[in-house]
C-alpha cells in the first residue's frame, strides 16, 4: 500500500510538472521587448485562486436561493395569516347572526311570559271572587240553620219553603263542590304555571349564561382579530422591511463590486505606472552607467534567467491589442524592477560621477596630449582642472582614504577608495585634510588645490582607476548631464 500511494504521488507530481510547466510570456511595446515569466508556483496560486473564486461565487448563489426560499416561506405564512383571518371574519359573521336568532328567540319568550304572567293575574282575581262568593254561601247557610232553630215551630207552615231552601241548599252545594272543584283545578294550573315559569326562569338562566359565554367569545375573538391584524400588520411591515433590506443589500453589493473594479482597476493603473517609473529609472541609471564606461554587466549582473537580447521583425503595436495583465505578475514584475533599481542605486552611490571642485574649468583633458613641460607627446591618465588658488577639493564619491602624503611628480596627493574596485585620485594639493585610513563621504572637503610636484600653475590632477585601469573622468562628469 505505501508503494501504490508513493507510486500514486508520483505520478500526481509528474502530471503537475506536466501541466504547470514554467512559461515565458514576450511582450513587444515602443520598439522593446518584455519577457515575464509564469513559473510554476504562480499558476498553481492562478488556478487555485480560481477554483477559490467560483468557490465563493457558488456559496454566494446558495446563499441568495436560500434567502429566496426565506423569503417566499414567509409570502406562504402571511397568505395563511391572511386566509385564517378570513375564516376568522366568516365564524365572526356567523357568531353575529347566531346572536340575532337567540335575541330573537328571548324577545319571543319574554313575550308568551308577559302572556301567561297577565293569565296567573287573571287567575288571581278569579280565586279571589270566588272565596267571597264562599264566605257569603257560608254566612247564609249560618243563617239558615239560625231560622231553622227559630222557625222550627213554624216547618210546618214552611215546608214547602223549606224544602224549597233545601233544594236551593243542595244546588248551592254542588255549586260549591263545582267550585272546590274548579279551584283544585285552578291550583294545579297555578302548579304548572309556577312550573312552567321555574322552567322559562331556568331556561332564561341558561340563555343568558349562553349569550354572556357568547359575548365572552366575541370579545376574545375580537381580541384574536386584533391579535391576528397585528400580526398581519408586523409580517407585513416585516415583508416590506425585508424587501427594502433585500434591495439595500443588493445595491450594496452593486455598489461594492462597482467599487472593487474601480480599486482594482486603479490598483493595477498604480501598478503599471510604478513599473514604468521603476523601469525608467532603471534605464536612467544604467545609461548613467553606460556612460561611464565601465562594465556594467560586471559591476551589476542582471538576475540568473534574465534575457537582455532584443530584436525581430516589426509589428506595428495599437494600446488596444495590449493585453491584461495580472495583478501578481505586475507586482512580479515591479518587485523585479525594483531590487534592480535598488541594485544600481547603491552602485551609482558608489561611482564618482561629480567634479572635485565646484568652481573651475578642464586645463588638460585626458588621454594623448603635448606635455607642458617637455613639449613631448606623452599619455595623460587624468583631468587637470584649474581654480583658485586654494580652493576646496571634494571627495567624488563615498569611500576610505588609502593614501595620504607625497607621491613623486604628482606632490600632494590623495587616493580614496571606493566599492567595486573604484579608486580616485587627487594630486599637486596645496594641503591635504585627510589621513590614511579615513572614511569620507560623497561631496566632503578632503583638501586644498594647489601646484604641488611636477606642475605648472594651481590645478588639480583628478584620476579614476578602476582595477588598477586608468579610465577618462570627462565621461563620469558627462554621464549625469540631462539627466534628473
């Protein structure tokens, strides 16, 4: 197994440094040509920021269908709420017109109570005269057997009449149980009216215990209603604060990629224009250099893969058919630019590329020239310029005093040596400032010129060697000129 996932890395690798090879990208643009390099490291970063880019650009397209689908489970919730509030509106519709029917079946009963109420009364003025009707019959009867006692010796004489009182008696009598009789009937209805009327009280009770429970629940589905509108009133508040949140969010975003282009776009304009200002600089310098004559392949060798070659046949170039660049490759190619640039800064801080004196003029240019002295053709190794007697000698460039003293022909001489095998030399001083071992810096007073050793008038012999070579001081003093 570990062979097969050895084997298996391999082969990924293989496949890897297959497909991500190291590519060279040629740019041609005002007559040169730029070559970039895609190494391997840079497309496997531009592929996997790709894949992280489509990564996002899905958990964004996730994130917004699922905000979509919030969104309508809500539009469903409320058009539930709505619908239930409907319904709640038709049981409301049907409670009302279920109280109108028992408001109206109260009205009816109140009505047949006020009937039988008005029929006990009538009852009641009935029983009344008849009772007194029964008093009266009583009393009668009373004096009848008063008369009877009295009249007792006179039955004779009076009993036809008697017998007539006693057929009236007999007929009073069954009046009397008529009456008794029609009274027992009279209370069993005062019975059932009473019974009856416990009956209507009970079920009056029961109905005014139903429209109070009744009025109860209308109050709390009046409660619920207002409850519910509420609610429909929040979720639709809430529909409406999330839509507009929604339309913020997504001019928001519109707002921010707008942004983004616009910073990346000025990004990369910032970019380029620090490579071409790096780039120009790096020309400036190195045409500085150029003009020194001296090796600047040697004394600054250009980064190990870097082609320097340029040619071809010509392509007429339009800035449309420029193509995009990416952001990593400029930044690439500016971090290139600059440690370049930084490489020829420090070296231009090192090459003496001003005059020794501030104020003077070229006596004697070097190279071939008559000797003032024996007329003779002879090889002039430095540049004489003459000044005021006494004049300030500067120090054309940083470095460390080597030799400070006396030397033959030259008299007074001073020899600074600088970095990269540079040495300078200043010679027929009138007094020397320095001493051997000494730092100086760029522009620093190391003398006085003077006519010193094998000389003619004041002046001084200024010298650049390097490596021992002697080399024209005119071309170092020229090489800055129309140059910022």
């Amino acid at each position: 197994m570990r062979d097969l996932g050895q084997g298996f890395l391999g082969r990924a690798g293989s496949a890897i440094n297959y497909f991500f090879r190291d590519r060279e990208i040629i740019l041609r643009s005002d007559g040169q040509i730029r070559y970039f390099t895609l190494t391997r490291r840079l497309q496997l970063s531009l592929v996997v920021g790709w894949f992280l880019i489509a990564g996002w650009v899905g958990f964004a397209t996730v994130g917004y269908v699922k905000q979509f689908s919030l969104i309508e489970a809500k539009n469903q919730a409320i058009w539930r709420s709505q619908a239930s509030y409907r319904e709640l509106l038709d049981q409301v519709s049907d409670y009302q017109l279920s109280i109108v029917s028992i408001t109206r079946d109260l009205k009816e009963t109140q009505a047949h109570l006020r009937r039988l109420f008005d029929q006990n009364e009538t009852l009641k003025h009935t029983l009344y005269s008849t009772e007194t009707e029964l008093k009266l019959t009583q009393v009668e009867r009373d004096r009848i057997t008063t008369g009877r006692h009295a009249l007792r010796d006179q039955f004779e004489l009076l009993g036809k009449e008697v017998r007539r009182m006693t057929s009236k008696n007999n007929a009073l009598e069954s009046h009397i149980g008529n009456l008794r009789g029609h009274l027992e009937n009279v209370q069993a209805e005062k019975a059932e009216i009473a019974a009856e009327r416990r009956a209507m009280g009970d079920r009056l009770w029961r109905l005014s215990n139903d429209l109070q429970g009744s009025i109860m629940r209308g109050e709390q589905l009046e409660a619920t209603i207002g409850s519910l509108r509420s609610d429909l009133r929040n979720a639709m508040i809430s529909k409406g604060s999330i839509a507009v949140e929604n339309d913020t969010l997504r001019a928001r975003v519109a707002n921010l990629e707008t942004s983004l282009a616009e910073e990346a776009n000025q990004h990369r304009a910032q970019l380029e224009a620090i490579s071409e200002r790096a780039l120009k600089n790096i020309h400036t310098l190195e045409k500085v250099l150029t003009r020194t004559g001296l090796d600047l392949q040697n004394l600054a060798p250009l980064p190990k893969g870097t082609i320097m070659g340029q040619g071809g046949p010509f392509v007429p170039y339009h800035p449309d058919m420029r193509p995009t660049e990416d952001v990593d490759t400029l930044e690439a190619e500016i971090q290139v630019n600059i440690d370049r640039w930084a490489q020829l800064r420090d070296l231009v801080a090192t090459v003496p590329l001003i005059a020794p004196i501030e104020t003077g003029y070229v006596s004697s240019r070097f190279g071939r020239r008559k000797d003032p002295i024996t007329k003779r053709w002879a090889m002039h190794k430095g540049l004489d310029m003459s000044a005021p007697y006494k004049t300030p000698v500067l120090s054309t460039a940083p470095g460390t005093v080597v030799f400070a003293g006396r030397r033959g022909y030259y008299g007074r001489t001073i020899d600074v040596q600088h970095e990269n095998g540079l040495m300078t030399r200043y010679a027929h001083l009138y007094r020397i400032k320095v001493k051997r071992g000494q730092k100086v810096d760029l522009g620093e007073t190391i003398g006085l010129l003077g006519s010193s050793g094998r000389s003619t008038g004041p002046h001084v012999h200024y010298e650049i060697r390097h490596l021992g070579k002697a080399l024209n001081p005119r071309k170092f003093l020229r090489a800055t000129r129309n140059v910022q």
